[in-house]
C-alpha cells in the first residue's frame, strides 16, 4: 500500500521542519558521541553511531517527502530511543553493567527527540480531516507511541541477552591491569616513585573547590587522615593515585581500610570508571585512575576506616 503523502499547509510546513530538525540534531549529537564511547565500549560506539544514522537519514528523508506513515515511523524511532535512555538512567546498561549518568549531552538529545515526538503529534492530528483517516488520529500517535516503547524495552533486554555471546563488545575490565600496577607497587617503596603529575588538582568541601597541594593531607573521619599523591600513569590520560591512612594523634598506619574511587566527568557524561584500591602495605592503598579522555572530571572516593565511612572529591582537569 502506498503511503499517503501530506500536502502540508505553511503551519504544517513548520511542523515538518521542526520535527525533522529535532531528529536531525539529535542524530548529530549521536554521531559526535560515538567515538568517545567506542573508547570504554565499543557496543556504545556502534550503538550511538547507528542511533545517529538512523535520525539523520529518517529526518532527510521525511523534510523531503512527509507522509503518514513516515511520521509514525519517527514516534517509533524517536520514542525508542527516549526509552531507552530512561531504562538506562535505572537498570545496569548493556555491555557496561553500570546505571549511565545524567549528563548534558543526553539530556538536550533527549529534549530535541521529544520535540520531535511533540511536533508528529500535531502533526498528524492537524492532517486528520484532511486526509479522512478511518482511525483517529490520537489512536494512531498512541499505538506508535507503545510501539515505541515496547521496542525500547525491547532493544534493551535483548542487548543484554547478547552480552555473554559477544564480549569484545563490552566495556574493557580494567582490574587486570589494576592488580598488574598494584603488584608493582608492592615491590617499590612505601611512597610511589612516580613522576608526579602537574594536573590542577582541587578539593571540594561543601561543594566550594580549594586549590589541593598534591600529596598533602585530608582529614577523613575522626582522627584519619589521608594523604593523596597522584602520579602520571603509563597510557596517555592515564594517572594513578597512592592513598595513604594514619591515625593523626598516632601517626599509626591504617592498614585494614576499604577504599573505592569513581571517576567522572564533570559536565558530561563520557568514561565513567570505578575501582577498588588495593592495598600495597604500611598503610598504603593504590588507585587506578584510567582517565580515557582529556578534560575536567571529579574523583570521588569512598573511604572506609576505624569503622567510619566518608567521602572526599577531587576535581582535577586533564590536558595531557
């Protein structure tokens, strides 16, 4: 069956325009992300890449030649992919295992596609009369709607279900390499030999960052202290932390202590890691710091001492 072409009105002109635009947009948005994520996973990479492809050639084709059912295919796309990302904003991603962050990037992508949704709404309805649709029109944007829906769900339990049959497509585990360094540590000094890096390091307290001289002492909890030296590590971005605990009115080391630091970036979302130090002796603790990308991003790292548990944040910014 032939689709049914609109023979838009300048008011439904605009609305082709508009929503066009929002998936056009949203597509670049995609495209522009996609290598960044095939950094840490390349199953985000092709996800974003395809996503991007997607918008831009349904936006195309639909500015050019709009029809019924060319817009109830774009509710369907669009509408997904919002799903999809909200499912991921609760429930572990595919291929990462971790709940993805809230970030700017996902956040105007997400505006621009519900735009899109909005506009096909109207756009439909106005066409109503004009086409002598059997079905209503509020049917028709519904059923899309569901449809679009259920195949964001979907895409998402199915993606999972492919995880165990294509690992090279998962996010790189990084505890190999991590038990690797600590090894090494271990066999060093108490301190790490390490060149120590010139990033701009700040310690945020209240949420007011303090310029944070590297390798001097923060208080934890109680009378724990930790004294945080942040060396340059063996890949490019890369940095690696030794966190040292002691008991300020002792000056005994902690040796017993649980640390774990997740990293982030502070204005997007891209390489998001998290990891468990390990302890490398005389109450050091060694982290791994796998920035994969250059730019401002927050640290923050659980410390857990003398039965406390407390939280200190970092912001270091990148370049080189």
């Amino acid at each position: 069956m032939k689709a049914q072409v609109f023979e838009p009105s300048t008011h439904e002109s605009k609305l082709v325009g508009s929503a066009a635009a929002g998936a056009m947009f949203a597509g670049v948005v995609h495209l522009a992300i996609a290598p960044v994520h095939w950094s840490h996973s390349p199953a985000h990479g092709l996800f974003h890449l395809l996503s991007g492809l997607i918008e831009i050639v349904w936006a195309i084709s639909f500015w050019r030649k709009p029809s019924a059912l060319s817009s109830q295919i774009g509710v369907i796309i669009t509408g997904a992919l919002i799903t999809l990302w909200t499912i991921t904003r609760f429930l572990p991603a595919p291929f990462s295992h971790e709940v993805e962050e809230i970030d700017m990037f996902g956040i105007v992508t997400k505006l621009a596609e519900g735009w899109a949704v909005i506009t096909l709404v109207m756009l439909t309805i106005s066409n109503e009369s004009a086409h002598q649709i059997k079905t209503s029109a509020w049917r028709i944007m519904t059923q899309s709607l569901v449809v679009a829906i259920v195949g964001g769900g979907l895409t998402y339990y199915l993606a999972i279900a492919a995880e165990p049959l294509m690992p090279w497509l998962a996010e790189k585990d990084l505890s190999q390499d991590v038990k690797q360094s600590a090894t090494a540590l271990v066999s060093e000094t108490p301190v790490v030999k390490r060149v120590v890096n010139t990033d701009n390091l700040h310690l945020v307290v209240g949420g007011i960052p303090s310029v944070f001289v590297n390798g001097g002492p923060i208080p934890v909890t109680g009378d724990v202290v930790a004294e945080i030296t942040v060396t340059l590590g063996d890949v490019r971005y890369t940095r690696s932390a030794d966190l040292y605990l002691y008991h300020q009115t002792t000056s005994k080391p902690i040796e017993d202590a649980k640390a774990e630091v997740t990293g982030r970036m502070r204005y997007m979302e891209h390489g998001t890691f998290r990891q468990i130090a390990l302890p490398s002796g005389e109450g050091h603790y060694y982290l791994d710091l796998p920035f994969p990308m250059s730019g401002e991003w927050e640290l923050e790292i659980v410390i857990t001492a003398a039965n406390k548990q407390n939280t200190i944040h970092l912001f270091t910014d990148i370049f080189n």
